[in-house]
C-alpha cells in the first residue's frame, strides 16, 4: 500500500504548481504550495502514510461535519433540521445570494459557511470557550490526539478578516436563525476552523465516520449510526463545495474539503482518508488532494456508484 501511495504521489505533484493557495484569510497565504501528503487509515487499525502526511494545516470546512455532529447530539436531529437545509447548492461556499431569496429564509445546508455557523450557534454550552472546548474535547477523542488545538494565528486572522461570514451571521440573526450574541457564535465557528491537524488526524475523522459513530481505536460509540449516515451523505452531496457532483462521478466516496488544502474521506466499513495540498483550485479544493483522490478510488475501486 505504502508503494501505491508514493506512486500516486509522484503522479499528481505537478498538480502542486497549478492551482493557488487560499489569500481571502491573510494567514493562509503563508504556505509553501509544493505540499502534497496522504494517510490511509484502514479498518485494522493501521496508518498507511506518503508524502508530507505531518505537515500540520487548518481543518476549516473539514471542520464542519464533527460540528454538525454535536450539535446533533446537543439537540436532536429535528431542532438542527429546523435552522438548516438539507439540500445541495451550486454557489459557492460562502455566498450569501441564495439565503435572502429563499423562503424560509435558512441557510440550504450544514456544509456551506452560512448553515455551519448557524450549527455553531446550536452548540450547547456557557461561552463560546467552553462550546468549542467541547468540540475540540470530541475532535481529540476521534483523532486520538490529546494535543490537538488551535493555530492562533490562523483563527486571530480569521477573526479580524472574517466579513462575509459576520453578514451571514448577522442577516441570521436579524430572520432568527440563529440566537443569542453574534460575534459569540462567530467565535465558536473561527475557532473550529482553526483546528489545527495532519493527514492522519483527518484519516482518523474519515475512519469514524466509515465506522458509522465509534472510534475504531477505543470502541467508544460517540453517534449514533444513523447521525454518522446522515453526516457521509451530506458529504456526497455537498462535501466538495459546488464541485460536489463532479467529485461524485470521478471519484465517488463521501468527502469534505476545507480551504486549509485538507480534504477527509470516509469510505463506508472500509478506511478513513486524510489528504494535504494547500494549492486549491477555483472552486477552494484541493487540487493535487482531489487528483489524489481520484487516482485511489480508481486504482483500488473505492467508488460506492
Ligand atoms: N474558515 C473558512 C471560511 O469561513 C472555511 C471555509 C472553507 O474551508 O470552506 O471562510
């Protein structure tokens, strides 16, 4: 497996030089783009690993599917589903467009800026510290990773630049999706964005989500099935920004990309994929990390179509 890997490693590397890193959050932009790492965690337990696989980046829109999970199991499937959509959009992640023109006017799903920041608003707890350190509390228990924490410069430039995001919070607030203090839930989201991981942390989301809720490493059941199903799903469908049916047809596993340049992969009972290249293409993917993805799926027949 090692040799598969390295192999498709030295294929998609002049992908490295084709797309660009993410400059809409200053501190993103200070990545070397030639990154390309990969980790496989399989069913057994075992890390299966090439490239740059611990080079650390930013979880960002990674981040969005544990989130989604919590707030879930803070509030039932009903109460989330309530706030946010379950249908695929063609925009791009963060725009803003479609929340006004539709009636009720909620976000169209968890996966876009706009639904995972009405998800953080759903998050229990007394501050916005004390909801994300139970988030983050989840993140190390699923990665295995007790020092798993936040880059702080990534999440202080986030928090300076973030605009587009405080619009969607504050048009949010003003129709009552979301409740409570607005910068607050603004720094539950910037901070999970901030996560700061590698290729086998991510492997390891993927590996818990394609184990439907339990963490294979400890047997701890942290879902329910049904919540790990609906997760993947909505990875299938809306993972891959609004490149996500393309990447159904070429690739065909449930996956969730961040603009950190990390995509996780949850291939159902089989493995859990982490994958890393900081150069995106314009639709914010990872453009060696997609190319990645597709030569695997292919060469070890992964699609579920
Ligand atoms: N923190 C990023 C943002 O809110 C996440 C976007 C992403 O990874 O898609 O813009």
């Amino acid at each position: 497996m090692n040799d598969l890997l390295s192999k498709i490693i030295e294929k998609n590397r002049h992908l490295t030089s084709k797309g660009k890193v993410a400059s809409y959050i200053p501190a993103l932009e200070r990545v070397n783009p030639e990154y390309l790492g990969i980790c496989i965690a399989d069913m057994k337990g075992k890390l299966h690993l090439a490239g740059d696989y611990g080079q650390k980046f930013t979880l960002q829109s990674i981040s969005k599917t544990i989130s989604l999970m919590l707030a879930i199991i803070d509030n039932g499937t009903e109460k989330v589903f309530n706030k946010v959509g379950m249908e695929p959009t063609g925009d791009a992640f963060n725009s803003i467009v479609k929340l006004e023109i539709i009636s009720p006017s909620k976000p169209l799903n968890p996966m876009i800026n706009a639904g995972a920041i009405a998800v953080a608003s759903l998050i229990k707890g007394e501050g916005p510290e004390e909801k994300f350190n139970r988030l983050l509390a989840l993140f190390r228990k699923i990665c295995q990773n007790e020092k798993l924490g936040i880059n702080k410069e990534v999440y202080l430039s986030e928090k300076e630049t973030g605009n587009r995001n405080r619009a969607l919070a504050y048009f949010m607030k003003d129709v009552g999706i979301i409740d409570g203090d607005v910068e607050d839930v603004l720094d539950v989201y910037f901070r999970q964005c901030s996560i700061e991981v590698d290729c086998v942390d991510v492997a390891r989301i993927g590996l818990f989500l394609a184990n439907n809720g339990v963490v294979l490493e400890t047997g701890e059941r942290i879902a329910e099935e049904k919540v790990a199903k609906t997760i993947k799903t909505f990875m299938v469908t809306c993972g891959m920004y609004n490149a996500s049916g393309e990447f159904a047809i070429n690739v065909g596993i449930p996956a969730k990309s961040g603009v950190g340049g990390g995509i996780m992969a949850a291939v159902p009972l089989r493995m859990g994929i982490g994958v890393f290249s900081p150069a995106l293409d314009e639709k914010g993917n990872s453009i060696a990390g997609y190319g990645l993805l597709k030569d695997l799926s292919e060469e070890l027949d992964l699609s579920f179509f």
